[in-house]
C-alpha cells in the first residue's frame, strides 16, 4: 500500500463507458522495473466495484447481440486504426511498466494489432453450415449466438497481447467483456481502452477493472458471467478453472510452462544458438513460450555450450527504452528475487554455472546494478543439469537456461515428454526425417522446427497441452469463435 498524498497518476476503472474512481478500493504502486521508481498507482476492485461492471457488461449485452456482425466489426476496423496510430505510444508505455526492450514491446503491440485485425473477419468466421433435404422435406443449418458476459483474466507478460487474445473475439461475437488485467502491468490495457472507447464502442461493453484475488474471485462467483478466459501461471489456471467451471461458466485456463529446445548434433549451429538466445533471454525469460531447458543430442553439447557462452557473455542487459539494451529487467524486484533463488536452489542441486547472471556479465548492466535501481539479472546458463533438478522441471520465469545432455533422439523426445508441462518445444536439426520424427511423437501442443519461438499467428489457436492449459477450446484462431459463441441446429420443414 502507498501513501494517498503521492503526486503520481491514480489509475481509474472504465466501467459502463466512464473512467470511474472507487473509494474503497486499495492502492498499490506501479514501479518502472527499470528504474524502481513508482510511475503510478493502481486501485484493487472490490466485490462491489465488479458487480457494478459485470452489471453494465449485461445490460449492454442485451442491445450489443442484436447489432449486425457487419456494424460490430467496423467498431473494430476503426480500434485498429487507433492501436496502428499510437502504436510507438503504446510500446513505450508497455516497456514503462513491463521492463521488456521496445523491440519486444513494438512485436507485442503488432500481434495485439493482428489479434483485432483477424477478429474484423468475424461475418465470414461466425457463419454456421447447412445441409438441405437432411430428411424427405426438412433442412438443417446451424448458427452461432452470443454467449453474454464474458470475463478476462490476464498475466504480467502480455499486457497488450493477452487481453488482445480475448476480447476482440468476443466482442466481434456479440458478446460484452470485463477485463482484469494483471495488477502489475494496468498501464498498456488502460491506455488500449480509451482507444476502443475511441473507437466508439457503445457504453458498456467493454469494461476494465484491476485487482487481486478479490476481484477475481468476485468474477468467477458472480451469475451473469457466462464464460471466463484465463492466463498466467499453472496453478492459478488450476484454480480458475475448477471454480469457474464449478459456478457452471465456460472456461479455458491457459498455464504455465517449461520448454525444451532440442539441438540435434546436425543443427545449423550458429543460427540455432541465436534462436535459442532469443528464445531463452527474449523478454528476460518471462514468455509462456521461452526456451528453458536445452536438450544437446550427443556430439553438439560441448561445441553448442561454448557458442552459447560466447553469445550469452556478449548480451547487453540495461532499459529496455534504450536503443542498444538486448535484454531488460525482471518485472519487480520480487520476481528477480524468486528468479535468484531457483539459481541458488541449480547450485545447491549440483549443476554447472557456467554463466551466472547475479555477476551480471557486461558493463551496462553492471553500472546499473551498482545503483541500486532496476531489477535486473544477467543471463543464466546451467551445465549437466539433470532431468530430476528442480530448475529442470520448475517453471522459472527469468533467464536461465538449464542444459542436458542426453545420448540421441529417443533420449531427448523421452525427457521431454516426461515434463509435466506441455506448451512449447522446438528442434533444430537440418534432417526433414527427424524433425518429423520429434513433431509426430512430442506430447507438446505447440512444436517449433529451427524456430526458437513457435508462437502461432492470431488465426491459428494457442495450443498448449497438459498442466500448461486447462479447458477444450484454445485462445483464438477459429477455437475462439467456438469459445465466444453457442451454437445452435435447426430443423425446418415447411408445410
Ligand atoms: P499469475 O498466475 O500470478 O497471475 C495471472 C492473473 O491471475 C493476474 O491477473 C493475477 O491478478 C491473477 N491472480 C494471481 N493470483 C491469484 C489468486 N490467488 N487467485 C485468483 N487470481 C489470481 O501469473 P503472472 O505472474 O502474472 O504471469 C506469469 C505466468 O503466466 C507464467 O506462469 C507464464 O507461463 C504464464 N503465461 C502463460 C501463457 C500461456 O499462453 N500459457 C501466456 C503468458 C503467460
């Protein structure tokens, strides 16, 4: 909790089409992981203050569902061309409060664009089908409904991408939304809002709240919430999903992850490691989809550790709103903190640092670290790490990467398909029968062959597998038209 007297921005709520204060709400700072300075505060809704925008979400629900799919998306066309304007606007606001580079920020804001941009499509996606004659004199067809109210609930890393998963969809759909973006990161999806109020979206079916726990909890327990996505780490998935689906809503429960990246001893080595650098330290390690463990196949671990190394050591780690910084600082200084301890927990455990990212390798970083601000950690690599370490099997979230090395094939398709997880893998390799080989036989939902990063574009569905998502229909592609939407079959026979 902060002081009330403090001179910087007190963030609002957008509920019914108004920026609303709430005074019972608690206070928090928001730091710019960067610096450590507070850049603003934000409120933590009550169970009141989201009843009153779930409300408001139905209510315009009711006039939103029967507007023509054709007049939704030009709502949408228009929210584009604003997020396309203040695209440069948006990246650094997102690098404020997130810490990643404004490269990385500019590449989120591009695929939040991609994600409104693919939902404008939604008269040609919502369509049902139809089959006349299905019986002597009887047609049948099927059509897609809104569903009502649906709610968000999204993590630290996207602040942009995530909810841009959601509700674009939702709304092209028919539907009305309430956003609970992380309480970390409030900056990026306040500033997104007032655009798509912008934009003219009726009162009302757009609403954003912040908030914990409390605020989530208020969602998921409330009775006019129809359907609840989720995203962030694997056992609040767990928990999202068992009670939203236990207060009878439709629920998809994105979680968390622990990626292997595969080198075959014929990978195309020097581009193969800059993939896996990007993969592993992209975004201080803080992607659902970063590389964390290196699976080195035989003959290349030696050769791949020490171009790794090379690179690693090489890896300019500062702000992330300065031109040449590669890599910024970790979210908040609790989160560098756990980050820390699970490199204490490799060293205790027995692998070999062979770069250890508390010493900060690089002069940029190390001037920064001196001055007590920012929360930052150089790259971490782990040598002979086994399969049974905790920073093996953990999900960390920072930029360590744990190698292991393993015989052959069967060897690295074995540890991979043991983890619990199941979100990303990729493998480098220059032979087109082994990587058909590792995508036929990987228990992983989304599969990368020599691409670091196998993020699927926004019309294909973010497909993580086991502890790494909970529900049936994935985050968008056409899985989000049949998440935001009831299907309906109808018989006709005319008289
Ligand atoms: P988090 O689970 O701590 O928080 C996510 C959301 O849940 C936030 O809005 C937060 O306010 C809320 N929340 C936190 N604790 C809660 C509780 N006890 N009860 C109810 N709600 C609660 O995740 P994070 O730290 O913000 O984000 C990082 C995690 O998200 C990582 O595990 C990462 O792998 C995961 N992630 C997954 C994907 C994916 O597509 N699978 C994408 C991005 C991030």
């Amino acid at each position: 909790m902060i002081a009330a007297e403090s001179p910087i921005e007190t963030l609002k709520f957008f509920v019914n089409g108004q920026w609303v204060e709430s005074p019972g709400s608690r206070l928090h700072p928001i730091t710019n992981p960067a610096t450590g300075r507070p850049i603003a505060r934000v409120p933590y809704a009550t169970k009141d203050d989201v009843d009153r925008a779930v409300r408001a979400a139905h209510e315009a629900f009711l006039k939103w569902r029967k507007v023509p799919v054709v007049d939704r998306v030009q709502v949408l066309y228009r929210y584009k061309d604003l997020l396309e304007k203040h695209a440069e606007e948006l990246a650094r606001t997102l690098t404020t409060e997130n810490g990643k580079t404004l490269e990385d920020a500019r590449a989120e804001i591009r695929r939040a664009i991609q994600m409104v941009e693919v939902s404008c499509g939604m008269p040609s996606l919502m369509m049902g089908q139809s089959l006349e004659n299905v019986a002597s004199g009887i047609d049948c067809q099927t059509i897609r409904q809104s569903l009502g109210v649906c709610a968000g609930i999204t993590p630290f890393n996207f602040p942009a991408m995530v909810p841009s998963w959601m509700y674009p969809f939702a709304i092209a759909c028919g539907n009305s939304f309430v956003l609970k973006p992380s309480e970390k990161v409030p900056l990026t999806p306040t500033r997104m809002a007032e655009l798509l109020d912008q934009a003219g979206l009726p009162a009302g079916v757009f609403n954003l709240v912040h908030g914990d726990k409390e605020s989530v909890d208020a969602l998921l327990g409330h009775a006019l919430v129809r359907a609840v996505s989720f995203v962030g780490s694997t056992p609040i998935a767990k928990y999202i999903y068992e009670n939203a689906a236990k207060n009878g809503k439709r629920v998809q429960a994105l979680g968390g992850a622990k990626n292997h990246l595969v080198v075959m001893p014929d990978a195309e080595l020097d581009k193969s490691v800059d993939a896996i650098m990007a993969s592993a330290f992209g975004a201080a390690g803080e992607r659902c989809l970063a590389g964390s463990v290196l699976v080195a196949v035989g003959e290349v671990a030696q050769p791949l550790v020490d171009l790794l190394l090379e690179k690693a050591r090489g890896l300019r780690v500062g702000d992330g709103s300065e031109a040449d910084t590669q890599m910024g600082p970790l979210v908040t200084a609790a989160h560098r903190q756990r980050v820390e301890g699970y490199i204490e927990k490799g060293v205790a455990e027995g692998a070999r640092t062979v770069c250890d990212g508390r010493e900060l390798s690089g002069t940029f970083s190390r001037e920064r670290r001196a001055d007590g601000d920012g929360y930052f950690l150089g790259p971490t690599i782990f040598d002979h790490v086994s399969p049974l370490m905790t920073i093996a099997r953990e999900e960390i979230f920072g930029p360590v990467l744990s190698v292991i090395r393993v015989k052959d094939l069967d060897g690295a398709i074995e540890l991979v398909n043991s983890s619990a997880f199941g979100n990303t893998t990729s493998i480098f390799t220059s032979s087109g029968k082994t990587a058909r080989e590792y995508t036929s036989r990987i228990e992983v939902g989304m599969v990368g062959v020599n691409v670091g990063v196998a993020a699927p574009m926004a019309f294909f569905p973010f497909s993580g597998w086991k502890q790494s998502f909970f529900g049936d229909l994935h985050a968008h592609g056409r899985d989000a038209i049949a998440f935001y939407t009831e299907q309906k079959v109808i018989m006709s026979r005319w008289f």
